[in-house]
C-alpha cells in the first residue's frame, strides 16, 4: 500500500484537501459483490452531512476516484450514488485511472495489441476476473476464447455487447486492424455460473444511457501498453454521448500500474507526469 499512501499525501498536500482511502476485501476471502458493496457503504456513510463537518469537507467538492480495480468500483459507486435517492450530497466528480469496467469482450484491440504486456497480460486478467466472480479457474480458456459472448448466446448477450462495440465506440486510431473475435457457438452455461459478467455493479460499462446521463463529469486515464485502455476509451464514448463532460488523459508512453511507479527507485517518466496531471485536474475542477 506504500505507493498509494505516498499518492494519497501527494493529493492531500497539492489539492488542500482530504483523502480517505477505502480499505475494501480482497479476494479470495471477498467475492464480488464484496468489494463493491464495500465501497458503496464508505461512499454513502461520508456522503452525509455529519461525517463531512467531522472531517471539514466542504459538500460541494467531494470526489470518487480509483485505478485498475479500484477504477471499476469508483465508477460503479458513481452509478449508484446517483441512483439512491436516500442520498442527498452527491459526487462531484469521478477520476477513473485505466478501469477495468467490462468483461464480456476479451478481444477488444487493446487486449490483442497488449495480451503479454508485463504487470497485467490478458490471461492474468481473466485469472483477476474469475477470482472476483467466484468463478472456477479452469473457465479461463473460455474466457478468453470469448465463448461466453458467442454468437448464439441470446438476446440479453446481444444487447449488452452492443454497449461495448468497439467498431463504434472506439477512435480508428486505437483500433487499428484489429477484428472483432467472436465464436459462432459458445457455452450457455458460463453465464450461469459467472452471472456478474452482466451485472453493471462488476461490469459498469454496461449502464443504460439514462444512468450515464445522470454520472458526474470523469476524468479517465488510459496507457497504450494496457490491456484495459480500450474499457476506459469506449466508457469515455459512452459518458460523451450521455451528455457527460469527459477528459480523457491518454500516455502513449503508459502501461498498466504505470500510476504506481512516482516515488523512489521505481520511478518512471509517466507515472510522475500521470499522477502530476491527475492533480492538476482535480485541482482545475473540484
């Protein structure tokens, strides 16, 4: 937790402001929805007018923000916020750092383009997903082949792909001369064992319109070399065509957990010039 701690300092520090950081369960001893339940229940409890004087946070600033996993519980959360009328103080903003936010389709260009890159490879993904969704390891091969999202999977498959279309959610430039990858026949019994993959608390991309309508506006970070850069380009898409005002701070020299590597030794070019123009924003616009 070390890099997060040294980040969480750095954006109390730069912005003036205070930082709470959501100690969620972890799988295996945690399974989805856990973690998200988790992060909601924190969001909704500071949400409240006393646990914001305690701490003197001004309601009118308050932000919901995370990477890779954490990226998916924030954007869910701000799904779910604006859903729950029991909660009057809403979010201001939303800063997603390269979300994983769907798991139906893992042959989007950026999972061909990146399917070995270092810290997170496609197969190390499909692992991350399982374990989340309580999910047998041995289903990773079909995972990956996409034969949950085959062809003669039915309506509500049909429906929910159509959320994550690449060909028109994505810019030309990121998709370069990839295809989609999709099997005629697939495994109609995958969905019953792993029913998350279309549940928008675990896959937030698959939000109808009119609750993206209602998010906060997002700030969305994505890396060239991440397997996860086209989730957080087709959600930018589709938060644009809601109404939202997205930014959308794309590193062609990024890669997964880039964000991480700030301080010490470990530094990288991208990850100080990240979390520096990550400030700046929230700082620009909190």
């Amino acid at each position: 937790m070390e890099p997060y701690h040294l980040q969480c300092m750095a954006m109390a520090e730069e912005l003036n402001a205070v930082v709470i950081s959501v100690e969620y369960r972890l799988a295996p001893e945690g399974r989805f929805p856990d973690q998200y339940n988790d992060a909601f229940q924190a969001s909704k409890h500071i949400l409240t007018a006393e646990v914001l004087s305690r701490y003197s946070i001004d309601p009118k600033r308050v932000a919901v923000s995370g990477d890779s996993a954490g990226g998916n519980l924030a954007a869910a959360v701000a799904q779910q916020i604006v859903l729950d009328s029991s909660i009057s103080i809403k979010f201001k903003l939303q800063a997603l750092i390269y979300p994983a936010l769907q798991a139906l389709d893992f042959n989007t260009p950026s999972h061909q383009q990146n399917s070995d890159a270092p810290i997170l490879s496609k197969s190390v993904l499909a692992r991350y997903w399982l374990e989340y969704l309580n999910g047998e390891q041995k289903l990773g091969p079909a995972l990956l082949a996409n034969d949950h999202a085959a062809l003669d999977q039915g309506q509500a498959i049909a429906a929910a792909k159509a959320k994550i279309d690449w060909t028109k959610l994505l810019p030309v430039a990121f998709q370069k001369n990839y295809k989609p990858t999709f099997p005629l026949h697939g495994d109609p019994k995958l969905l019953e064992k792993l029913p998350g993959l279309l549940d928008v608390r675990a896959a937030p991309l698959l939000a109808e319109t009119e609750v993206l309508k209602a998010v906060p506006p997002a700030y969305i970070m994505t890396c060239e070399h991440d397997v996860l850069r086209d989730d957080g380009l087709m959600y930018a898409t589709r938060l644009k065509e809601a109404g939202v005002d997205v930014t959308v701070d794309h590193y062609e020299d990024g890669f997964h957990g880039c964000f991480g590597f700030t301080f010490g030794p470990s530094m990288f070019s991208v990850g100080k010039r990240s979390l520096g123009n990550y400030i700046h924003w929230l700082k620009e616009n909190l």
